[in-house]
C-alpha cells in the first residue's frame, strides 16, 4: 500500500533551524525565481531565474549542493496550479520542501509592491523563520483518486447549468413544470421532448439544450462509473466502505472525503479537523469584547461542501431503516456503533437547535461540523487496520 501518512501536514523531518540554508521558489508555468537564505537573521538574496522544467531544477540544485557543501536544504513555495511535481523532483534529490498554503503567509499591512524576486526572498526569510504552513501532499495514489473525483464535481457543475440554461429557456416562454414534481425523470423528459414553439428556430434552441443535457448527464454517469471500478484497487477503500455506514454519506460522498484529505488519523483531535475545514466560526476578540462571526470557510471547499450536503439528513428522527442497514453492510462493526451514535447525536442536536429558533442553514452548518468529529473517528478506527493488511 502507498503510506498515505508519509507526508502530513508538518511535512518535515528535521527542526527548520537545522538546515544549511533556505531557499524561496517563486512558482509560475516557465519559469521559477530563486531566493536564499541563510541561517541567521541576514537578508535573503536573489539566486536567479531558472526554467521551470526538470534539467534546470537539477542544475539548481546541484549549485546549491556545491554551495552548501552537500547539507540539506530546505525549499518553499506555494501551492498552486502547478501542482506537487517541484515537490517530488526536490525531494528525489536530497532536499527537503515544503509546499505552503498561500492565504498563511504572513503579510506586512504596508506592503505594496508584488513581484516574482521579492515573493521569493519572502518564502526563504519566512521558511528560515518557521512562519509558513505546509499543506499536506498526496501521493501518487491519492492525487490520481482526487484527480477523479473533482473530474466528477466538474461535470456535476456542467450539468446543473446546462439543466439551469434549459429551465431558464422555458421560463421565458411561459412553459413550466408544474411545481412539486419531479424533474428529470422519465415523465419530464417525455414532457420536454413533447414541446412544440411557433418559430421553427426556437425548435432547434429546445432541442440543443436538451442534447447538452443529457451530454452531461452522460459524462457524469461515465466518469461514477470509473469511480466505482477504482474504488476496490484503491488503499483507502476499507475506510471508505466504513464512512458509507453514516447516515447522508454515501459511497461517492466517502470518496471525496478520503481522496480530498488523505489519512485524517494524522490531526491529533477532531477540533483540529474541524478547523482545517472552515468549520469553526470566525472570532475578533479584543480587551473584554469577544465576538464570534461565521465560519472561516479555509481549508479544503470539496470537502467542506460535501460534508454540509450530508447534514442535510440529520433533520429528520433517527432510525434503522433497512436502506441504512444494506448501506452499512460492508462497515465494521465499529463503524456501524459510531454511526448509530452519529444518528442519536446529530439528529437530536437538529431538531433541538431548531426549536431554539436558529436559521436552518446555520443549524445545518453545525450538525456538518460535530458530524466531523465521527468521521474522524471512524477514520482512526479503521487506518491502523488498512496500515496492517498492508
């Protein structure tokens, strides 16, 4: 199995202050600025501009390794769109590196002047100074299974506007699906197809938006399908068939989690788990005045939404249904017990934050957050288990 806790969010195996120096990359598509600094409190330097491609990376550092006499050197930049390549060519080298969140790095308010040099000489000052926080990176398998299912949140956004666009068609013409039924079943379907418009053109419109639709439908249909052909070869796949035994989450549901934040056993408590999805709220506190605001909405958004998604279906009364059972029927029976407990919890904290007159959204956002907190300890149930079989 590939160590999917190999890489956390610490990121690193040696204290910042032992390295021989500190190296600033300023990441774009061709090109990377390169800055050093060295252990102490002088200035970062400027090292370059290099091309952002293998060779000269390997040139860079071999520079740096006469430099620094073969000592290891710790590198920085942010995560992006460039993804984690830099990272594994750094660390197949020799080198450590982090990959740092960019909304982390700390900013002086008087700051007004941006470029690629000064960016650079921030990252080395600042990864010198232990200021910057890493992100967890994934590894082979865990970023192709996450390169999947955000293929499938894609298409899921191309086929609700696509649907949107055709709604939106028909309302202006006057020609709505009655309120309180069902869309997209066959009986809508066989509506639509049943339209008729004066203008032969408009005919032609109708007809192109009901073929984007079900393009798009089939493109998602297609890529759930990969998505459950992969889940069996996939490490993390006991944990998931755990997960699915809570209530609102479903097998693609449990994919997303576990594709999006890896082995979450890693946080040493759920609230740190709760923090790093933006589920805590927000907090300006000063002197004897303390107030608290709405959630923070950091970390990772696939995540966050899926999990406000599933908290959906804690409003109504907790109950083994036989579709909760035959959903459950691969879990261990630890997870089953959690997610017993999940429903008794959450179902009741529904309905009582509800009766206290709290807005349904706000409620909602609540029940997602202390649902966390099972999650997490399902997942550690599990792990130790995965980590054994393989």
């Amino acid at each position: 199995m590939n160590d999917v806790n190999a890489h956390l969010d610490s990121g690193l195996g040696r204290m910042s202050n032992e390295y021989a120096g500190y190296v600033g990359l300023d990441v774009h598509k061709d090109t990377i600025a390169v800055a050093v600094a060295l252990p102490g409190r002088e200035a970062a330097y400027d090292h370059g501009e290099i091309a952002n491609n293998l060779k000269a990376i390997k040139k860079l550092v071999n520079r740096l390794s006469k430099q620094f006499e073969g000592q290891v050197v710790l590198f920085a930049y942010e995560a992006g769109p460039c993804g984690y390549d830099l990272y594994w060519q750094l660390t197949a080298l020799g080198h450590d590196c982090q990959v740092v969140a960019p909304g982390l790095i700390p900013k002086k308010p008087s700051e007004r002047i941006k470029t690629d040099r000064r960016d650079a000489r921030k990252l080395a000052v600042n990864a010198r100074s232990g200021e910057l926080t890493p992100v967890w990176v994934p590894d082979a398998e865990q970023e192709a299974m996450r390169d999947l299912t955000r293929t499938r949140d894609d298409f899921k956004g191309q086929e609700r506007k696509a649907r949107q666009q055709l709604n939106a068609f028909l309302l202006r013409h006057s020609k709505v699906w009655p309120t309180g039924k069902s869309r997209w079943t066959k009986t809508h379907w066989r509506w639509l197809e049943e339209l008729r418009f004066e203008q032969d053109w408009q005919q032609i419109v109708l007809q192109s938006y009901i073929d984007a639709v079900r393009e798009a439908t089939a493109r998602v249909t297609a890529i759930t399908t990969q998505m459950e052909r992969a889940l069996p070869q996939w490490s993390l796949a006991p944990v998931v068939h755990s997960l699915v035994a809570l209530r609102g989450v479903d097998k693609i549901t449990a994919m997303v989690l576990m594709a999006e934040l890896g082995d979450i056993s890693r946080f040493d408590h759920p609230r740190q788990l709760m923090a790093f999805l933006g589920l805590v709220p927000s907090e300006h506190s000063s002197g004897d005045k303390r107030q608290r605001g709405a959630i923070t909405r950091t970390g990772n958004r696939h995540a966050r939404r899926v999990l406000v998604e599933s908290a959906w279906c804690y409003r109504f009364p907790p109950r083994q249904t036989a579709h909760l059972r035959r959903k459950a029927a691969n879990a261990s029976k630890e997870a089953q017990a959690i997610a017993w407990k999940a429903q008794k919890r959450l179902c009741c904290r529904y309905s009582d934050m509800i009766r206290s007159g709290k807005n349904t959204k706000v409620v909602t956002v609540a029940v997602a957050r202390e649902l966390v907190g099972f999650i997490w300890d399902i997942v550690c149930q599990e792990m130790p288990k995965v980590r054994t079989a393989a």
